[in-house]
C-alpha cells in the first residue's frame, strides 16, 4: 500500500512563514503571537531572517518578553544591530519617551496605542520604567485579550513581582494562561504567603503542580500554610520569620545575623523561642542595634506582646494591627509553638479588600474585581441580586395594590407615594452604613447595642419631625389639602424612625444568620422602608380620606 510523502522540514519552515507574512499583512497581531508562542525561539530567529524590515519589525513586536532573550540569542549580529536600531526609530515615532511617571491616564493612553497599533515593544519598554505595582494597575484597565497581550511583554523576572499586585480575580485568569514552565517560575520569584495565594486561586491540578516543582523543604513550607483557611491568620502568615533564643547574648545574635545574605522585609523585630520552639516574646530590632554584644537576650526581650493565634480570622488581625500600630506580629498554632509571622503589607491587603468587598457589597456584587470580567460571568453574578430586587419590589406593590381605589380616587396620593418611600430609603442607608462600618471594625458588640438603637431612633425621630414638617407644607401649597398634608407628615415621621431602627437591626440579624450584611442589608432595608412608608401613607389615607 503507498503511503502519501509526508512534508519536509523545509515546506513546514516556508508554510509557516508565509502564514506569517499573511497574519501580518492583514494585521491579525494575535494570531501571529500565537503562532510564535508554539515556535522554538531558534526557529523564530531564522525566520525573521527571511522577512522583509517591515515584516521584521512588525513580527518582532509580536514576540513576548519572556522569549525575546531566547531569540536574540540565535540571530547574528548584524541582525541584533538592525533591530536594534530600528526599535530605537519606532521609539522615537512612538513618543514613547514622552514624560509619563506621575501620569496614569497617558500611560494607559500609550499602552492603548501600542496595542491598537500591534507595537507591542513600546509597551514592554514602558513596563519596564514602571514599578510592579503601576503595571498591575494598568493591566487592570484592559480588556481581556488586550491585558493578555500586554501580560506577554513583560520581562520573566518582574512577573512574580507583578503577579503579587493582581487583584485575585485577574491573577487567576492570567496565571491560568500561562504555560507551566513559566508560571512555575514566577512562582519562585513570589513570597510564600503570596505564592500560597496564587497556589488558592488557580485550579487544583495547576496549584499541584507548582507543589511538586518545587524543592522538599519548601514545599513542605507551603502544604503547612495551605493548611489554614485564607481568611485567617495562618492563611495570611509567611514562614520567613527570625527566631531566637533567650539564652544567647547580641554579639552571638548580630554574627548570625551578618551570615545570613538579607534579612525578611519589614523585619523589625526577632521572635524569642525555647528549644520546643513555644512562642516566649519579641525582640526589636532596634534594642539589638543600640545593645552592648555581651547584653543577654532575656534581659532585653519582652514578654507581654500577645501573639495572634492561626485559628484568627484576618478582620480581627487587621483589627489589631491598627489598634496597636504593628509592623509585624507572631503566628502560633493551638500550643503555642511558633509557625510564622503576618507583616504589614498581608494586612494593608486585608483591609484593601475589606473595604472593596463592603463598596461592592452596597450595590449587591460580590468578588466582582475585574472590571474587564467577561459579561457572561458579570452577568450571571448581578442576575443573582436582580431576582432578589424583583422580588422585593413586587412585595412592594403587592401593598400598593392592596389600596388601589384609594389612588383611584385620590390622584394626588400617586404624585407624593415616592417622596414617603425615598426619605425612609435614604435615612435607612445611613445607619445600615454607620452599622455596617461598627460591625467590621469590631466597635459595635452586644454591650453597645441598645444605646445605638435607641440613638439612631433619636435621630429618626428629630429627623422624621423636621421633615415632616417641611413635606407637609409644601404639599399642602401644592395641592391645597390639609389632609394630605397631615397624612405625608405622618408618614414620613413613621417611616424615618422605622428605617433607623431597621438599619440597625437588620444587619445585626443577618450577621447572626450567617449572612453577609454588606451584600443583603441594603436589599432588605430597601424592602421594610418601602412597605412601611407605603402603607403608612395609603393606610392613613384610607383611614382619613374615604
């Protein structure tokens, strides 16, 4: 039987180049980036050879950061002086080197540019003069498949540093892009702690993976972390941690110290231990520096700093690092043996995401941190609470229909119901936020409970008098009825001093349900002011009118 001649090495090689030379020519800078992500960095140099300055140019943008050493490696020299050369043109064309540092919105213009126009480069020689951080931010700006594209020009050892500062959601969707190869790499170039959160946020085959890329000891290092839930203090805690003992002297400490290469950021202070590794105080930093070498440890250490438990949720940890201005704190476990440390950034990160979740929460979305989601996902999240909303809203006008002909007869009580149901909306919104705020902060606890209640009717109540007051008058000169606007006044009395109350005990209540009341607190408040304010005006209506 004949077999069909299967093709040579040398019409792959021209196929390929002339899928390139297509994919250029019709500005398909995917595509093209596509295809070199599946090429050997050798291969790619020897194509480039064979394209013409423009097609050159045009390819070598589209190749990332990450390869671009690899195949600059492989071209001759000649070739590296071109491109070189030719880079610095565009460069120039480009404005890239255009003053931008304290300027967010022309750097997210140029890299806008860049991308609109396939030169890629431009954008790899901006990331390279911005700190990690900024670089996160902008690839939060993008879209998608543009913050893919951007994600590929920059350099192998800044993507760990930038990784650190992705939001989660957007970390995960571009780690889970990344070949294994390069995500096992800049997994090493993370922090344990930051690396234990990418480990969370990427599938589990993915995250198993990187486990077992790396070398026993650390990996050990990692399973122990994982262990704990992330939101707690054992989630939240790095090993890199220096330990002491109390019977050695500063001379003894301070030549240990000078062996090491570097010290652990935010290293302001030595953790004391006994030989069983239980926790028995802290030593700063700063009394070593100034102590004499011969100047024991125990006379120097204090013992009265608590450490914070794994077990601790990390809104109590947060808690406490702003009540006592820490820089970093102990981690024991159930026996008091010493398992890490939580630093200041773990924390500023904690509160970051607090306080997004609560101002998200208000609009009833959940973890919605890409602004670029897909509208599949998006949607699918804000449907949630949309349904919940519709239903709330229906109840509402289930109690409007309950008075239909006293609106039929009455046309005026129709024009003034919105006032009645928003004042007690937006009376109601304030103390559910003020309550909200307690409940994070921790200062709202069961001992300070009632005397919030009975002040936030307080001010319902003047509120409510005042408002009232102001209402009725001027529905009275609208419509020329008294009775109209006795009944809005007491309406809205009502209403004010039921939303106080209701935004106060509403959150308490779904807290003690297990629900969060940042996401459902504003839906059911909503739902009572509405109902309330509603049939307290037709009611009293009813009563008074017909």
């Amino acid at each position: 039987m004949k077999r069909d001649p299967q093709p040579d090495s040398n019409d792959l090689i021209a196929t390929e180049i002339e899928r390139l030379r297509a994919m250029l020519a019709h500005d398909q800078g995917k595509r093209a980036r596509s295809l070199l992500k599946r090429m050997h960095p050798a291969k790619i140099a020897s194509l480039l050879e064979t394209l013409t300055p423009p097609q050159r140019m045009a390819a070598w943008h589209q190749i990332d950061a990450r390869t671009e050493t690899k195949v600059l490696a492989h071209l001759s020299s000649a070739l590296q002086v071109r491109l070189a050369r030719d880079l610095e043109a565009d460069a120039g064309a480009g404005g890239a080197d255009t003053p931008m540092e304290d300027e967010p919105e022309t750097q997210l213009r140029l890299v806008l540019e860049a991308l609109d126009q396939g030169k890629l480069k431009r954008i790899a020689r901006l990331f390279r003069k911005l700190h990690p951080a900024r670089i996160a931010g902008l690839l939060e700006s993008l879209p998608a498949t543009e913050r893919a594209a951007a994600w590929d020009m920059i350099d192998s050892e800044r993507t760990a540093k930038v990784l650190r500062h992705l939001h989660e959601e957007v970390r995960r969707g571009l780690a889970a892009e990344m070949d294994l190869e390069h995500l096992v790499e800049a997994a090493r170039g993370l922090e344990a702690d930051d690396l234990v959160d990418l480990i969370q946020d990427l599938p589990t085959a993915t995250g198993r993976q990187i486990l077992e890329a790396m070398d026993r000891r650390e990996r050990e290092r990692l399973q122990s972390m994982l262990s704990y839930p992330e939101d707690s203090a054992g989630g939240l805690m790095n090993m890199d941690q220096i330990a002491v003992r109390a019977n050695i002297n500063v001379g003894t400490l301070l030549r240990y110290l000078r062996l090491r290469e570097d010290l652990p950021s935010n290293t302001d202070k030595f953790f004391v231990i006994d030989r069983k590794h239980h926790y028995q105080g802290i030593l700063r930093a700063r009394r070593v520096l100034t102590a004499r070498p011969e100047t024991p440890v125990s006379d120097l250490m204090e013992t009265d700093v608590e450490p914070v438990p794994a077990d601790q949720p990390s809104d109590a940890v947060a808690r406490r690092f702003e009540e006592q201005d820490l820089t970093s704190a102990p981690v024991v476990d159930a026996q008091g043996r010493l398992l890490g440390r939580i630093t200041i950034d773990d924390v500023v990160d904690v509160i970051r995401e607090q306080a997004a979740h609560a101002m998200m929460g208000m609009a009833g979305l959940d973890e919605e941190t890409d602004m670029f989601a897909p509208v599949l996902a998006s949607s699918r999240r804000r449907a949630v609470w949309l349904g919940i909303n519709l239903i709330t809203a229906f109840l509402a006008a289930w109690v409007i229909g309950l008075f239909e002909g006293t609106l039929q007869q009455v046309v005026a009580l129709a024009v003034l119901m919105p006032i009645v149901a928003s004042m007690g909306g937006i009376a109601g919104s304030q103390t559910l936020t003020l309550v909200i705020r307690g409940l994070a902060t921790g200062q709202l606890a069961g001992g300070n409970t009632r005397i919030l209640l009975l002040k936030e009717a307080g001010i319902g109540l003047l509120n409510g008098l005042l408002w009232a007051l102001v209402v009725a008058a001027l529905a009275i000169l609208w419509f020329g009825n008294w009775a109209i606007g006795g009944i809005i006044a007491v309406a809205i009395l009502l209403n004010l001093i039921c939303a106080a109350i209701s935004g106060v005990v509403i959150p308490l209540l779904l807290r003690r349900l297990g629900i969060d009341p940042a996401l459902a607190g504003s839906v059911v408040l909503t739902t009572v002011t509405d109902i309330v304010g509603f049939f307290a005006f037709l009611g009293l209506a009813t009563l008074i009118l017909l």
